[in-house]
C-alpha cells in the first residue's frame, strides 16, 4: 500500500495503473490517463427524484472513488 508523504499524494497510486483502454481497432491496450479515470467516475448521474440523503452519500461515494486514483488502499 502506498504510504502518504508530502512528496507523493498527487501522484497517482500504483493501482490504478492496472486499469486499461482497450483500442479496439489497433488491437492494443494502454493504461487510462487520470482524466479518463475520472470522467468514468463522474460519468453515473442520480435523478433528481432521488432523496437529498441518499445524492449526498452517492457524491461522497463517487468523491472517494475519484481520490482513489492517488490512494488506493
């Protein structure tokens, strides 16, 4: 596990370099930048019909899962 320092928290945890792109058409795969990272995990939206508790436990959810890209315990 990575161990926070001063030095490291906005490098990007080793984990998640195992998530990959798959390019379909060349037949490769490359590891997802941090950008598509979160776009993934933005990506879910509630209706708006959802109670106000249970968005608010959803964006924390979805917060964490977007910081695990630099801690990934």
């Amino acid at each position: 596990m990575k161990v926070l320092t001063a030095q490291n928290w906005l490098k990007p945890d080793y984990v998640p370099q195992v998530f990959v792109r798959l390019d379909s058409e060349a037949g490769t795969i490359r590891p997802i930048s941090g950008e598509e990272y979160l776009e993934d995990v933005l990506a879910p939206k509630l209706d708006p019909a959802v109670p106000r508790e249970i968005r608010r436990l959803f964006e924390i959810g979805r917060g964490t899962m977007a910081y695990g890209y630099f801690f990934y315990p």
